[in-house]
C-alpha cells in the first residue's frame, strides 16, 4: 500500500486518573490497548506516573514514545530560559507525536488525571489541533480522589468551589480563596509555605486537610494543622471541603 | 449464624461517572459487582440516570433498591414544605440503606459522577457515618466529560477555575464568575436565562460553551451563543475555558 494511501492516525488524550491503576476508566483501557503508540511525559531516568499507572494495559508489541522533561524544578518557573527551554519541548514532542498520525498510526498520549484539567497533554494536542482526527477520554481528577478520602463532601448544595494552582502569587491566591465555598489547591509542593500563610491570613487552617498522592499506595490524609512544615511531594493537595448551605 | 455475629456491611458510594458506561473505572465496576444490594436515587416511574449507566454491571442476583424522590422540580427548592420533604427523605434513604449494612451486606450507593462532587449519595453517608466502614469510589464528573469536547483545555498552567451551581442568586453567581479564570456553571436547568444575563453582563458570552448530556447519546456541544432561549435539560452545563496564562 503507498503512503499516500494510508488514513492519518487519531490523537487520543488518555486521562489515567490520579494513581489507582483501578481508577482508569474502561473506556481509558480500551483505547489505550487499541493504539499503536503510546506516549508518556517523564522526568529524566523515570517512566513518568502516567506510565506507571496504566502499565498492566500496555503490551510488549506497543511501541513506546517517551516525553523527557528537559527541566523539572531545576529551574524557576518563570524565568525566560525555563519557558523557552519548555516550549521548545512541548514543539518537538508535539512533532514526534505528528510523525507517527501521519503514518496512520494512532498516538495515546497518557495525562494524569483529565487531560483538558492542568497537565501537559493539552500543550501537544494545541499544536496539532485541525491537522489529525481526536479525542479526549476524561478521567478522574487528583482532587476527586482527594476528596473521597475526606470525612464529608468537598462540594454539597449551593457551595461555590474554587480550584487555585498553589503557584500562584500571594495576592492572587488570597483573592481566590476569599471568593470559595470549597477550595482546592493543586501545584502545592514547595508553595506549602506560603499556603499556609494564605490560609491562615483568612482563618482557614482549621477547615482546610493537606494531602500526599491520593490514591497511590502511600497516600496520607491529615488535618492541615499537622502538614509538614516545609515543602510537600509533587503530588500533594489542600482540600477546603464547603459548607453545604442553601442560598 | 447468628445475626449478632455478623459484620457489618460496608457502604460503597461509587462514582458512575457522567453517562457513557465506558466512563465508570474499574473500581466502581468491581465494586458494584460484589456489593449484594444496589441503591439508587430516582425519580418516580423511572430508574435513575446512574441506575441506567451501570445497568449492564448490576447482575439478577443484586437486591434493587430505589430511593425514589418525593419530588423534583414540582415544589421551588427554597420553600419549606421542600426542605421538610427531602429531608425525610433522605433520612428514609438512611434507615432503608442502614437496614441492610446492619445485617452484614454491603451497599452500593450510585452517585452520577462522583459521589462527593454534588449529588445525593453525601446525604446519606452524612446519617450514617461512623455507624458503618465506607468507601466512596470517586468517578469522572460530568464537567470533565464537557470540558473533553471542548476545542481547548478547560484549564492550563495559572488558571483558577471556579465551579458555579446555576441556582446561585444573581448576586453571588455574578461574584463568582468575577474571581474566575476558567469557570463551570452546572445546574443549568432553568436558570439559563438568569445565566445568560450574568455572562452577558461580564462581556463572557462569546468565551462560553454551552454543552447538553456529555458523553451520552444525545450530547450536544454549542457555543453559549447558539444556546436554547429558555430552560435547558438537566444534564447541561456552561464551560468558560481559562487563558490559560503564567502568573
């Protein structure tokens, strides 16, 4: 068959959700099995959790595309040589993922948790948008599986909730949550500090639970009170559960 | 044996995600398998919405058990004669579902998306908590399955999205859209008029996706600006997709 001929390959964004190898959807295995490229977004010397998590449904004859970060926390965030350097990235992993749909092979890109919440996943899927067929398959975001964990609803009746990346200035992130019934904080790692800071500022410590790699085998629940003092793991999370109130 | 040496049943709350089947993970379907008796809410004369999504999981075998709503949307959800009627019913629901963990079998308790993100299952885990060992099973939510057809991620990098029930007086949810990056407004229904003042008068109309049933058969992706005029059906949402800019 000439080249020419073939049917480009679909682009599918996997969500492996938070951890729990049992927390894939089956619609996540099945297209996951389905594809003959699999791609996964990993630090240096790693597989990346995504990989981990969704390991048992990938098979030997699948070929194996992995994204190596080119940076992960050894350089500030905001700096132009970080931005610079990560945007090349997402280019040339948006350009490795392209060379396999044109050949009609379908791409599984894995993202943890939902790949249109946070995540690198949407940054290769923006760059090839229009130029190949493609579909997101939600998943089970971190925070849901944070919450399952806590002794009462995240959300109930009319609360107002408010997911705010912990990465945030101080005086972004106060606005936020002044705003929140709930609240989520993602990103938190080494923003744990000034976290608390912004909780304590608006009297939320005592509502608020910190929480390590919901899900996962180690997974930590505790009151925020008792978090560490320091930085947190990458996956960690503080969980403000709302009221429930009638308005 | 006799019945004081049985175990207590656990409750399950398993997140059935937002429609399509395939969206339920492999936890919720292991789960729902192994519990002898399946509780769902429902309205009357029909069989639930997460009922119908786990339908092809729930065996002959399993005890059904409705929770039938004394009422939807006959009665405005403010008024007192509503708040007295849901109330006993979800204490009811408790009695019904604590009869059964009492005499050692496990419940299922279905919750469209997830059991702890709105919804009805909290209801009764609040009467019975500490009675009994739980487990709630998180499930993708329905926001997750809109935001998947969406032509760009719902949020990226800083964005702080901010979850919205469209039963918010004009006031609040106006606050509330103020504060957000990316926004979700659920509970869409009948207020969609009063919604689409508020975006209206936020300059937000032509950034908003208007989206009915995600992830079932008749799922419907608009932009807010082609919306219906009035009510819209139960199952729809308006998306706001962030800028997704670095702070």
């Amino acid at each position: 068959m000439n080249a020419s001929t073939y049917e480009p390959g679909t682009l599918y964004g996997i969500g492996t959700g938070p951890g729990d190898p049992e927390l894939m959807t089956l619609k996540a295995v099945r297209h996951l099995r389905d594809c003959p490229v699999v791609a996964y977004f990993t630090k240096r010397g790693g597989n990346g959790n995504a990989f981990r998590t969704a390991s048992e449904h990938i098979g030997r004859e699948q070929e194996k595309l992995p994204l190596v970060y080119p940076v992960t926390t050894e350089i500030p965030h905001g700096c132009p040589q970080y931005l610079d350097l990560i945007e090349r990235f997402f280019d040339d992993s948006a350009a490795e993922v392209a060379g396999h749909l044109e050949c009609g092979r379908s791409v599984a890109v894995l993202s943890e948790g939902d790949p249109f919440f946070y995540g690198s996943f949407m940054h290769v899927f923006l760059r090839l948008q229009g130029r190949f067929p493609s579909c997101v398959v939600p998943g089970v975001p971190a925070m849901l599986a944070g919450s399952a964990l806590l002794p009462r609803p995240i959300t109930m009746r009319d609360d107002v909730m408010t997911v705010i990346p912990g990465t945030l200035p101080d005086g972004d992130m106060l606005a936020a949550l002044k705003g929140a019934d709930a609240a989520v904080i993602m990103k938190v790692g080494r923003n744990l500090p000034r976290i608390r800071q912004a909780l304590r500022a608006l009297g939320l410590e005592e509502r608020a639970w910190y929480i390590e790699r919901a899900s996962m085998a180690a997974e930590k629940l505790l009151p925020f009170i008792e978090a560490p003092e320091d930085a947190a793991p990458y996956f960690s999370m503080v969980l403000i559960p709302g009221h429930g109130e009638r308005r």
